[in-house]
C-alpha cells in the first residue's frame, strides 16, 4: 500500500508544471530596443522567408512599403500584444476542455472503548463529479469562438500596422517635395531681392520697393523651417510605426510609389468590394465570432438549470468490518433554476448583436465617406494638375519673352515662383488624394491578404 500511494505520488507530482522566471529588466530592454536595425541578418533571413526572394545586395538600396510593412511586423509591439492575447484565448480553450478532478476525503476514527481487534475505525470518500446536460461541449464551444475573435484581432491589428505605416509614409514623401519646393522658392526669392538690391544701388528704384520682396523672402524661408519640421516629424512616425529608432529610419532610404492608380481606385469604390467588405473585414468576423460565443454562453447557462450529479463511493473499516458506501449528491433547484445568470446570458448576447450592428453601420459610413473624399479630392487633383500646366506654359512663354528681351530676369524669377506655387499646391492636391485612397483602403481592408506571418510570434531576437 505505502509503495502504491508513493507511485501514485510521483505520478502526480511528475504531471505538474514548474514555475519559471522570466524577469523584466528595464535597462537591457531599453538597449535592445535601441539596437533595432534594417541592417541585421535576422530581418534579412525573416524577409526573404515571407517574401520567397533572395537579397543579394544587403543592406537593400532602398525600403519601399512591401519591404517595410514586413519589417513593421517583425518589430512592431502591438502585433506581439495581439498575439499574446489570442494566446491567451487558446489556454482559455485548453482551460474549457478540462474536466473537473475527483477528490479524496480521509476521516481517521478512534474507538476508545474498544481495541479489537483495533481501535481504528477510517472513512474513507471519493467525490467523483459528473457534469450533464452537455455543459463542457457548450464551454468548449464558447471558448473556441472567443479564440477566433482573438485571432481575427490579430489579423485587425496587422492591418492598423500596415495603416500607419503608409499613412506616414505618405506624410513623409509628401514633405519632403514640399521642402524641395520651397527650397526652390527661396532660391529664386534670393536672386529677386539680389537683383533688385543691384537696382537699388543703381538708384534705379527706390529702396521701399525692395520691401516687399524682402518679406516675400522671409516667408519663403519660414515656410521652408516649417518644411524641414514636417519632414523631421513624418520621420519619426514612420519609425514610430516600424517600432525601430528614429537614427534606424535615417540610416537607409525610404520610397513610396503612392496610391493613385485609377484601376486601384475603381476597384476599392465597386459595389462588389464594398459587399465584400461589410461581411469578411476582421473586425466584422470578429464581432460574428463573440456574438457565437455569447451564444455557446447563453447555451450554458441554461445546460446549468440541470443539476450536475456528485457520485461519492466510500469505505470504512469498522471493528475487523470492511463497510462500502455509495453516496448521490444532486443540487435540488427548488430555490432558483439559474435565472438570473440565463438572464444576463441573453442580455449579453443582445449587446454582441448590438455591437455587431453598430459596427457594420460605422464600416458603412467609413467606406461612404471615404468614397465621397477620393473623388472631391480625385477632382481637385485634376484641377491643380491643370494649374500646374497652365503655369508651366505661361513660364515657357516668359521665358522666350525674356530671350527676345521683351521682359527682364525679374519677370522669369516671378514666374518661376508662381509655378512653383502651383507645384506645391499639387503636392499638397496629391497628398489629400493619396490619404483619401488609404482611407477608402482601410474602410474596404483591401487587399485583404495578410501574410501567415502575423500570426508568428518573432520575439527569440530582434536585433
């Protein structure tokens, strides 16, 4: 007997999970993070594992957005914090499948008034629970649909990932044309107050026309600042969105081809895309997925208005006698019959249908709203891509003015800054057209086909 309840010990204890620590330290975290890099070899081996190509040249020339998107969930933390929550879904699941364990319940007695043939008299119960009425199929079920919606999030936060990311980009390419532009302007600004301080000195004008143009210069010159501040700005949230430094996003080059494609567009705006989306986004299903788990919930709850059945055979050594029990154990539902929790089961299942409600609504909004912005800014676009032409003629036709000495070189520099004007009022055209597609992309979630990799933890090194 002793050696079958030490086996029984061990077996027991061999089964048991060991405590392992994994602490935090502040600091060396803090250091990796800031060795996060473009350059490393294990960004390059997870790169050409997603993208089924081969860099020859590493580190690449340049990091367009495929590139970068790819590198944004290797590194970004959001995607580790969605995955650790679906984790936790899955233990939930393992958690959900289990079945409740026996239990043993030793009563040692004494006799006192007798020793034979021994004074000791042990009892002796096992409680073996039994659940009925099908309530672990309805946990598991319930379990397995609160995973999906945790998995489905991940697919959700990739695509935030994704959309930040362009976004940024956007904001990045687009300042930096806007400070070459003006870079441009003060360029010829400078040479207008040049020649005519030249005047000046001549006396051919009188110094209170030079003003103006003086604070023309000054503005051009603010206005560039500002330029370079956007530029600085937008960078940092492109690294912000990769989850690198910023020193990491200046160390190598950065391209963004836009989103102005007209076959692109048409696509997004159909009516099919826009079905397609109001049924399959992730956060759509997502919200399909709790609202069934709110319904294996609701199952539940009402599986709990049976009672489970408590089986409790027994043994008791009384006296030389060897005495057998087996004892029934059943909860009576006499004073409630688990309403108030079916109760809260349904009304929780009417708020899952709700919210489901509530999101399709607002998807439906975002994908109006959206398609009503690309083509008011599609519109202006065209408008200023007309301005800009007409600029460049009027340009091209002061400067054959000024080789037949029809007009001088302040009239060329002047039109030189009007069209450049024009310029960076297409620059700025294109950039509320390129976010306006990224926004009718985000409300459709096309294209939709995010690699399996967003749901691969990459924590072992990131460096």
């Amino acid at each position: 007997m002793k050696l079958w309840i030490f086996i029984i010990g061990v077996l027991v204890l061999a089964g048991c999970a060991r405590f392992q620590p994994q602490p935090l330290a502040p600091a060396q975290n803090a250091q990796r993070l800031e060795e996060r890099s473009l350059t490393n070899e294990t960004l390059k081996t997870f790169l050409q594992t997603n993208l089924h190509r081969e860099f020859p040249d590493w580190p690449v020339p340049a990091w367009d957005f495929d590139l970068l998107t790819l590198a944004a969930f290797y590194y970004h933390p959001g995607l580790e914090v969605a995955r650790a929550q679906w984790a936790v879904a899955r233990g939930g699941e393992i958690t959900a499948a289990q079945r409740p364990n026996p239990s043993i319940n030793a009563t040692p007695g004494y006799d006192t008034t007798t020793s034979i043939p021994s004074p000791w008299i042990p009892l002796t119960f096992l409680d073996i629970p039994i659940e009925t009425a099908g309530k672990r199929g309805y946990r598991k079920a319930q379990a397995a649909h609160l995973a999906e919606a945790a998995r489905l999030n991940v697919a959700s936060t990739a695509w935030q990932i994704r959309s930040d990311l362009r976004s940024a980009l956007i904001e990045f390419v687009s300042a930096q044309q806007h400070e070459a532009l003006l870079q441009r302007q003060v360029a010829v600004e400078e040479q207008v107050v040049k020649l005519l301080q030249g005047q000046v000195q001549a006396g051919a004008i009188a110094g209170s026309q030079l003003v103006p143009f003086r604070i023309a210069l000054v503005r051009a010159r603010l206005d560039l600042i500002d330029a370079q501040r956007l530029v600085s700005e937008a960078q940092v949230h492109v690294a912000e969105a990769i989850g690198v430094p910023l020193k990491t996003v200046q160390e190598v080059k950065l391209t963004f081809t836009g989103l102005e494609n007209l076959e692109i567009i048409t696509q997004l705006a159909s009516a099919e895309v826009r079905r397609i989306a109001l049924q399959s986004r992730p956060d759509i299903l997502g919200a399909l997925a709790e609202y069934a788990a709110s319904q294996s919930a609701l199952q539940l709850e009402i599986a709990k208005q049976y009672p489970d059945i408590r089986l409790e055979p027994g043994y008791q050594y009384d006296q030389g006698d060897n005495k057998w029990s087996l004892g029934i154990i059943v909860d009576l539902p006499i004073l409630n019959q688990n309403q108030g929790p079916i109760a809260e089961a349904k009304a929780r299942r009417q708020e899952a249908a709700a919210r489901f409600n509530a999101l399709q609504v607002k998807v439906l909004a975002e994908i109006d709203r959206a398609t009503e912005a690309v083509q008011v800014a599609g519109k202006n676009s065209l408008a200023l891509r007309a301005l800009v032409e007409e600029q460049t003629k009027h340009l091209d036709a002061v400067d054959a003015q000024m080789r037949a000495g029809a007009v001088d070189q302040i009239e060329l520099l002047n039109a030189q800054f009007e069209s450049l004007t024009a310029e960076l009022a297409q620059v700025d055209g294109r950039l509320k057209l390129q976010q306006a597609v990224a926004s009718l992309e985000d409300a459709v979630r096309r294209p939709f086909e995010l690699p399996p990799v967003i749901f691969e933890s990459t924590q072992n090194e990131k460096r």
